[in-house]
C-alpha cells in the first residue's frame, strides 16, 4: 500500500503554529504556577508543619493520576502524561522542603527509578545498601518513605523485605510497578572484547538465555547491586555490566546492547513503605500478615481463607514465610482487592481474625497507576 506524500506546511504557517505554541507555553507556565499557590494554600492550612510528609497525601494523589489518564485523548501516552504531572505535583510539593525518600542503592539502580517514577524528580533520595537500612531509616524518622523491592516477574518474591514486616511497625502505602529494561553496559568496543559480566544475581537470572547464547565465553560475577557492577565495568578492563538507561548515565558508560532481558514483560514491583495507615483512594489493595501457629488441624488453611469466599473479596496474592519463632512455624501474606475499610472486605477481616494466632494488617494503599 502507497504511502500518502507528506505535505509540506508553507513558511507563513509553520511561523504562525510556533507562535501558538509560544502562547501555550505562555499558558501552561501561568498554570503550572497557579497550582503551585494552590499548593502552598494547602500548606499553610495545615498550620506550622515540620516538613512536606505531614500534608502530603498519597491516596490523594493517585486518585489525581487516575484522573489524568481519564482525560487524556492523546497524542502524548498515558505513561508520559502521568510522568509530567508527577512532576507538577513534585515540584509543587517540594516548595516546604523535599520530601526525604530512602531506598535500596546506590545511586544508579532500578529501585531510584522507581522512587523517580512514583514521586517525581523534586524530592531528595537517601541511599542505603540493605533493605534493613531502608526500613530503619524510616521507622526513625530520618526518611519520610521508603521503597523496596518486593517481587519480579520472571525471578519472583524478595523475601527479605517480607520478613522485614514481621518485626517492623511500618505500613506500606503504596505499590510501583516498573517495566525492567536491561541493558549491556561497558566501555569496550565490541562484544568480543567482554571477558566477565557483574550484575545482581536476579539481573543475571532474568538475562541467562541471552548471555548463554551471545556471551557464552564470559564469566558471570554477582555482586550486591548493578550499581556496583556497573562501577567495576567502568574501573576494569574487559568487565561489562547489565544495568538500566540510569546506571549507564551515572558511571559513564556505553550500551552496548539493549534489552538483553529473556522476557519482553519483565516487571518489578516495590513497595513504598511509611509509618501510617491510608485512608481509601478508591481503588486500592490491602495486605496483611497472618498466621496459624497453634490453631492444629487438617484444613487449617482453607479455615483462614474462607471468609475472602463468604464476602466476596479477591485475593491477589499469598506468599509464607517462616515465622522464625520455631521450626515448621509458618506466617502468611495475603494481599486482597480493595481497603480495609471497605465494608466487605472489613467484615471478612474481622472474621479472620478471630480464627488467627497473629493479625496485622500491613498496608492499606492505592494500586499502582500505570
């Protein structure tokens, strides 16, 4: 099938469009700060606070994402309408002070473009080379919010961060789901060249059929982030790196091959972690730890679930755990469609807990908007 000729726009009216656009531009601005007093309305509302945690809603702001991609009729993606208006209101949160987010580094790693993606460029990120340290930072307050790792598609559940929860007070309020590119990293000029491979042990996982297949030579070395990899790959010679766009830009290096990853989908999921429980966004999850020990009996299981069946609440995931209390101890996480204010689902809730040794709900928080 012919393509239709392109038609060319005459100079008088491609003068005429930019001056429109220069008018939009003008606009947008004039918006944009309008927002921006808005926001400080609502700080100074809230009276003398002592940072922008104590008046930023996270439920709130989903319900405002779920509106943009609502609205938009294109050109732009949803994905890119959703990342400027991130920004906006990023930005905007930030005229007080930034709001302080820890989370699994160093700088450069998949876990900082998940803090990027769900709060925007205007906050202050704090690094932490353990998932221990993330969570310590902000159940003292040093951090506002936390986000970690909790599953990846192909590789499965972190189960660190799920024990995490069995000893800490802290609550999720929110999820980001972010599609994992993986990239080949290094300063050679060709792949011959490539004499051994650092990355994190799931980023090798994830990228095993390619590097079986390409790199088949190449010694594989795991190491405790891709960060650290790509630090290597840019201090030695003949060593490589698997990574993200950001890892690259940070440590200088080139991409010598894109998406290396065996699975087109491969997605890791996060969680934001904080120090409160969410009021209801609309459209949420709740996930909660419960556990069994002691109750005995063939079934025990099907017991606990069978309220979820009685009031018509969808469970998404389970996943045990040792309840590291003695051995054959197990505790479970369950997360569930809606809040847990919801009538349904408390109604369900409040049954499971009569037939538990141990109830906690853990999060109650806006689904990830994508």
């Amino acid at each position: 099938m012919a393509r239709a000729p392109k038609v060319k726009v005459a100079v008088s009216d491609l003068a005429a469009i930019r001056n429109r656009i220069d008018e939009v531009d003008q606009r947008i601005q004039e918006l944009i700060s309008e927002r921006a007093r808005y926001a400080q309305q609502v700080g100074i509302s809230k009276g003398d606070l002592a940072s922008a945690v104590d008046y930023y809603r996270p439920e709130r702001e989903a319900e405002v994402l779920r509106g943009v991609i609502a609205r938009n009729k294109g050109p732009l993606r949803d994905e890119e309408m959703l990342r400027l208006f991130r920004e906006i209101m990023s930005a905007c949160l930030a005229q007080q002070e930034p709001l302080k987010i820890a989370y699994l580094g160093p700088e450069g790693t998949f876990t900082q473009s998940a803090v990027y993606k769900h709060f925007g460029h205007s906050v202050r990120g704090l690094p932490f080379s353990s998932i221990d340290e993330v969570f310590q930072e902000v159940e003292c307050g040093a951090a506002d919010f936390g986000v970690v790792p909790i599953e990846n598609s192909t590789e499965g559940t972190v189960n660190h961060t799920l024990d995490m929860f069995l000893t800490s007070p802290l609550k999720i309020g929110g999820e980001i789901e972010l599609r994992i590119e993986q990239h080949l990293l290094g300063s050679m000029l060709s792949l011959e060249q490539v004499e051994r491979i650092c990355a994190h042990q799931q980023s090798l996982a994830q990228c095993r059929g390619w590097l079986r297949e390409y790199l088949p030579q190449a010694e594989l070395i795991g190491v405790s982030s891709n960060a650290a990899g790509a630090r290597r790959a840019r201090d030695e010679k003949g060593t490589a790196a698997i990574g993200g766009v950001a890892a690259a830009e940070v440590y200088d290096l080139k991409i010598l091959v894109n998406n290396i990853e065996d699975r087109a989908d491969n997605t890791t999921r996060f969680l934001v972690i904080g120090r409160e429980l969410l009021t209801a966004s609309g459209d949420d999850k709740t996930t909660i730890l419960v556990s069994t020990a002691g109750t005995g009996g063939a079934g025990v299981l099907h017991t606990l679930l069978q309220p979820f069946s009685a009031h018509g609440v969808n469970m998404t995931r389970i996943e045990s755990r040792p309840s590291r209390k003695k051995n054959w101890d197990y505790v479970f996480f369950i997360d569930l469609e809606g809040h847990a204010g919801d009538a349904a689902l408390a109604a369900a809730l409040a049954e499971l807990e009569k037939n538990s040794s141990l109830f906690r709900v853990i999060g109650a928080y806006p689904k990830a908007v994508r």
